[in-house]
C-alpha cells in the first residue's frame, strides 16, 4: 500500500516538477500516444521472448519495466501531461500516484461493482499496489545488474513480467475509459 507519506511527497514532487518545466500540459497528439503504445507492447512482447527462450533474465526484467513505463506515459499522456527529458522514470511514478491512482481506483471499481463495500477496499489496494509494483520494478531495474546473484534472476524476471503484463492490463482498460 502507499502510504500517506508517499503520496504527499508525490503531490510536492509534481508541483515542483511543473513549475520547473519537467512535466507540462500538453495538447494530445495521435502521433506521441500511438508511439508510447506501440514502445510498451514491443517491450512487453521482448520481456516474453527472452523468457520464453531462456535468453536474459537481466533484459526480462528491463523490458518488463519499460513496458510499463510506457504504458504508464500513454495514461498520463491522454490526460493532458506530457513528462520531459529529465528523471523521467521518477516523475512517472510520482504522477501515477497523483493523476492515475484514483482514476484507476475507480476503473477497477467498476470491473467490481456487484460487491461494493468489498470493492471500495479492493480496488483502492490493487491501484495502490498496481502503482507500488510499477515503483518497484523501476528499482530493480536499476539494481538488478550490480546486485543480483545469478540464481535469483529467473525468478525476479518471471516476477517482473508478469508485473508487467498485470500492469499493463489495468492501464489499457483505463486509456478506454479517458476516451
């Protein structure tokens, strides 16, 4: 779960970064979305394909990752925010808690409206561990290949991937509901 902590210094964090130009608002464009979605799926088929042919678990993971970045810019995208050059790996994480955390709490709400008390609590921990799992693996990411024993490294990347391809799920179906 985010922790109030987390999500206040998200909040502070994306004020700083718009005043400072390192996320704007932006008109949509076809042409940039179409891109973050076709980059996230190609990550996403490549995380497979190395899986699937025992070929690197290092680039599982990476490509695990990058598929969710990119869908994750897609969401943020078709919501009016453009994130520029700089950490843009952290300024999409910290936008996901700020812009995306609730929209995708209510996307999975409606895919759980028969039990609504039991949804309410449901859909706000699997948005919030949605986001938290896009974190981590942003994390791994940057540590795998300085920190990981061998051994480990199948199993983090059959974790990454199927992260990856959860992530990635939650995410389509809310770029549906922003049309």
């Amino acid at each position: 779960m985010l922790d109030k902590k987390k999500i206040e210094e998200a909040r502070k964090n994306i004020q700083k970064y718009l005043n400072e130009g390192m996320i704007r608002k932006e008109v949509f464009n076809k042409i940039v979305y179409d891109v973050l979605i076709k980059n996230s799926r190609e990550s996403l088929d490549t995380a497979n394909f190395l899986l699937n042919n025992k070929k690197s678990t290092l680039w599982v993971i990476v490509s695990s990752y990058y598929s969710m970045f990119y869908i994750a810019n897609a969401v943020i995208y078709k919501m009016g925010y453009k994130i520029l050059d700089k950490i843009p790996h952290k300024i999409t994480s910290d936008a996901l808690v700020v812009f995306v955390k609730d929209k995708l709490r209510s996307s999975l709400l409606d895919d759980y409206e028969e039990s609504k008390e039991e949804a309410l609590l449901l859909a706000k921990t699997k948005a919030e561990g949605l986001i938290e799992k896009f974190d981590m693996e942003r994390e791994k990411r940057g540590n795998i290949q300085y920190e990981t024993i061998e051994s480990d490294k199948l199993s983090k990347a059959e974790t990454s991937l199927r992260r990856a391809k959860e992530f990635i799920h939650e995410m389509e179906k809310l770029l549906i509901g922003l049309n």
